[in-house]
C-alpha cells in the first residue's frame, strides 16, 4: 500500500474532501499512475450530485494524464516513465462490444477496489479511474503513449471531452463532407463536436447555446453560425440560415429540453446523435411519426465510440500539426486542494475545461 491524497466524495450534493487513502500495487495487467492532470468533466459533478446514484464513499474524476509508476504482472505494452493519457473505457478484449471494435460499451470488464482509508474503510473508483487524486490504479487498456510534445494539461482533455466530441462526429455519425451539423451546447463537449465538424469537411456548422459568449467561443473552435435559444425559434432561425433542417444535429447538454428539440432541427433523412447525458429518470418527447415517415435516425454515442489504438495517435497528430484546439479548451488550471472551487466555477457555465494540476 501507498499513501495518496484524493478527493472523496461522501455524501451527494456536498463539497469533496481531501484525505489520504492507502493505495493497493497494481496486480495483473494493471497500471500505476502518477497523475499530472485532471480535467473537471461535468459528468464528475452530475455524478457528485447524485444525478446517477452509485455507493460512496468515492473518489471522481476520469479525464487524466500521467506517468506511469509501476506495472503488474503480465504488462508489456507499458513501462515505468512512460507519458499517457487515463481513460474510463476499460475493455476485457472478448465481449460483443470489445470484439465488434466499441470498447466504450464493454460489458465484460468489473471494478476493482484498490482504495481505502487509513482505518481500512473501502472507497471506490468511480468510472473505473479516480482521478481526483495523485495517483490510480488502472486496467492497461484504459492507458495511451503521450509523446513528450503534448503537454500533461492539454492532454488530459483527450481522455474525454475531445474523443467524445470529435469521435460523436467522425465514428458515431460518420459525417461526409458538406453535410451540414448543429451543435447544442458549446461547452467542452460541443466545442469538440464543432471541431470535430471541421475535420471533417462539414458544410455549415450552427452552434446553439443560451450565453452569447459560448456562441464566441463556438466561432473561434470552427462553428460558421451562431443561434442564441433564447432570442427566437432556433427552428425557424435554423431554417433561415441553411433552407432546411441539418443533416445532424448534436445533443452536446444533459439538459433534458434539448433532447426534445433536437428532432425538429432535423432535414429529412437526418440524424440525431445524443451525446449529453441527462440525470436518471428525466423523460424526452417527441413525435415518432414524423421521425419515421422522414427516415431520420436517433444514435446514441458513448465515448465518441472511441478505439484509443486507432483514434488517440491520429489526435495527437493534429494537435501537434495546429488542427486541434487543446491548450484553448483549457480556462483555468488549479491544485487539488481547490478542487470545489474548480468544480463550482465549471458549475457556471462559463469554462471550456477546469484542469486540477498535480505536481
């Protein structure tokens, strides 16, 4: 066992606290990992909340880079020193998901518990990462070589909100060039699904959003147009701009509405591809007639259905290549011991990406 500090989740809808844990040694074909970087994702802060359940006490805390610090049993792939990124698609190799190429819906794979406090109480992983913490124990699937040019910061946003933004566009909706997008939501998640659209050869590119300077943001990261929700129909504003509905809209907010509109944004033939995630147990309406008679598609998209071997080393060489936006995602860096603070200011609305910082 080692001695970490990390931050714990204990009770729903309250600040973390951070405390030390004793950390167990890798076993067989796990990783240690002394993390650098953590981006504060909102999925971490819906689950602290309670939006989804789960058993406490836990650490949070999945979008990360480190070095590797030792190696089970059995792991040749990867070496003390080495530079990676930290995910939460954990893959057992074998089941349906992992064998039809989407380790993201990996059914195969338990979690471990390699955490516990000082007097032996267990606490768990969420996400199979927490990485809220100076260091974790992973499965070697969940890690990718990083090379020394990226930066810890900039590559922590690779193990989620951009594989899951980009990847909702190029391996989830397989958007061909010109085809029109609308993005919902220009947070982190969307200003990735815009670059993504880029990348892809996309024709217009419509960012909607309730704050005007996320608008300016989806600007500068590639949108070619910008709807405010709250200034008209963003329908009939959509309409406007291209003569028609979009040819994929994205659903980049667990704001439950959003999922309800999106439909209507849609040019027959369309689909809509829905990347946010909203709490248990909301609802979304809409009319499946006229989804059917105009032979459009609702896909859900987890992880931008991501193959970290395939999708991680091409990233990587757009960002060094200046055709991925990282280090701009990044609003604000801040230490662990702030870690509610760096939670409650994501929590406005107005951050890219809060980076907790390890030294």
């Amino acid at each position: 066992m080692s001695r970490i500090r990390a931050a714990v989740c204990r009770a729903f809808g309250k600040p973390l606290t951070v405390e030390e844990l004793e950390l167990a040694p890798p076993e067989a074909g796990e990783v240690e990992v002394a993390i650098k970087a953590c981006a504060v994702c909102h999925s971490d802060i819906a689950y602290a909340a309670g939006a989804w359940g789960g058993r406490l006490p836990v650490v949070y805390g999945h979008e990360a880079s480190g070095e590797v610090a030792d190696v089970g049993p059995g792991v040749t792939v990867f070496q003390p020193g080495d530079r990676v990124i930290v995910t939460l698609i954990k893959s057992c190799g074998t089941c349906h998901g992992c064998a039809t190429g989407r380790p993201a819906l990996c059914s195969g794979s338990r979690h471990a518990t390699p955490l516990q406090s000082a007097d032996g109480e267990r606490v768990l992983r969420a996400m199979y990462c927490g990485a809220f913490a100076e260091r974790t124990v992973v499965h070697e699937s969940q890690i990718m070589r990083i090379p020394d040019e990226v930066p810890y910061d900039a590559a922590s946003l690779l193990s989620c909100g951009v594989i899951t933004g980009v990847g909702a566009v190029i391996n989830a909706a397989r958007l061909r060039p010109g085809e029109n997008v609308v993005v919902i939501g220009a947070g982190g998640v969307g200003l990735n699904a815009i670059q993504g659209a880029q990348i892809a050869g996309a024709g217009r590119i419509v960012a909607i959003d309730l704050v005007p300077q996320k608008l300016e943001d989806a600007r500068a990261f590639g949108a070619t147009d910008g709807i405010l929700a709250t200034d008209g129909d963003p329908v009939e504003r959509l309409h406007a701009l291209l003569g028609k509905g979009a040819d994929a809209v994205f659903v980049a907010v667990g704001a439950t509405p959003a999922f309800d509109s999106a439909p209507l944004l849609l040019a027959p033939g369309g689909r809509v591809v829905l990347v946010g995630i909203p709490p248990s147990g909301e609802m979304a309406a809409y009319e499946p007639d006229m989804i059917a008679s105009s032979g459009q598609m609702l896909l859900g998209s987890k992880m931008g259905d991501t193959v970290l071997a395939r999708d991680i080393p091409w990233l990587i060489e757009l960002y060094l290549q200046g055709r991925l936006k990282l280090d701009e995602l990044i609003t604000k860096r801040w230490s662990l011991d702030q870690v509610n603070e760096a939670i409650a200011d994501t929590k406005t609305g107005k951050a890219r990406r809060n980076v907790i910082m390890f030294q």
